[in-house]
C-alpha cells in the first residue's frame, strides 16, 4: 500500500512585472524550495503594460526547473497614459487593477486540488495592493522586498518625514539626515522618484 501523498503548503508570489522584480523573486523562490520539500510555488506573472515583455525568460526558466509553477494573468487595460509622468504611481495602479485577477487564479488554478493548501501570498514593494486579496482568503501575506537594507530604511523613513514636513524632497534641499545612512545624504543622489509629487 502506497503512503499517503503529503499536503504542500502552497506559496504564491505576485511580483512586479519587471525583469529586476521577477528575477529576484524566482531566485528566493528557488532558495525556498531547496530548504523545505513541503512547501511548493506558484508565481502569478501580471503582464506588463508596454513591451518588452518577460515571457522569454519566465519560459526558459520554466524549462530548466519545473519546480516553481507560473501562471500567466490576463491582459488589463493600462492606466491612463497621463499617469506616466510617475513611473512608479502608474505602475502601482496598473498592479491594483489586477486584483480580481490574481483572486480568480488562486482560486481556480492554485488550491483547486484536495492536496494543496494556500500557505500565503508573498508580494513585493509595487504588490501591496494584494495584501486585500490574502485578507479575503484569509491567508498571511508576506512583503519580499529585494532591495538593500540601507533602501528599506529610506522607505520605511518617508513616513516620518512626511508627517515632520509636509512635502517631498526637493534638489534644492541641504543634505539630509536619513536614520538608516550614518551620513548626512546629499539631495543630488537620492532617487528621482522622492522629488515627484505624484
């Protein structure tokens, strides 16, 4: 008599759809698997708004490990173009729109089996909008966030000094005292992005 097929725990990650983003996230997918056998991945791929798409290398990959499963997302209507003059606001809205779709995949080709249990969804910086979606299931989310240590602390500082001032950074600006940077940092060398109201 065959033993019982075990139970995975079913993670799901919901990256950004850009190379950077997806790229890190396979790669920690992967670290994840060589350490638990119970666990297996299914890696939901929103497509991008314009090209270049990630479709080539999201299939070579998928042809060399088999052990990480993608499911490709519909195509959205993008936001509307006004909205680029914030790259990161344009694609954070283009990533919100994606909720339902993201919902629907999990249920229909996730955990649609007896054998897998919906352990969380893991998402990435611009993916936040699906922390609803895993409080509708009822599951944990988890916030992978690739960049370096001394970036997150500059994010997790914006609140702060949004509530002390008011306002974005400004060029002009004197150098700043950032908690995580043990300098003072030049406003010359902070991302553009910290400077865009939108």
């Amino acid at each position: 008599m065959n033993p019982p097929e075990m139970k995975k725990s079913e993670l799901v990650f919901v990256p950004a759809p850009a190379r950077g983003h997806m790229v890190s996230t396979i790669q920690f997918a992967k670290l994840l698997l060589e350490r638990d056998e119970r666990i297996s991945i299914t890696v939901l791929v929103i497509k991008r708004p314009h090209p270049p798409n990630l479709d080539s290398y999201i299939e070579e990959f998928a042809a060399s490990n088999s052990n990480i499963r993608f499911v490709h997302l519909c195509h959205v209507d993008p936001p509307p173009p006004e909205l680029l003059k914030s790259a990161e606001n344009f694609l954070s809205i283009h990533i919100e729109k994606h909720k339902s779709l993201v919902k629907d995949a999990i249920s229909n080709h996730v955990v649609s089996g007896p054998s897998t249990k919906l352990a969380g969804l893991v998402v990435d910086l611009f993916s936040t909008p699906m922390i609803d979606v895993a409080n509708e299931l009822g599951v944990p989310s988890y916030v992978f966030f690739p960049s370096s240590a001394a970036f997150l602390g500059l994010m997790l500082y914006l609140p702060t000094r949004h509530a002390q001032l008011g306002t974005e950074f400004s060029i002009s600006n004197p150098d700043s005292t950032i908690p995580v940077y043990a300098n003072p940092v030049p406003s010359r060398v902070l991302p553009s992005f910290l400077f865009d109201k939108q």
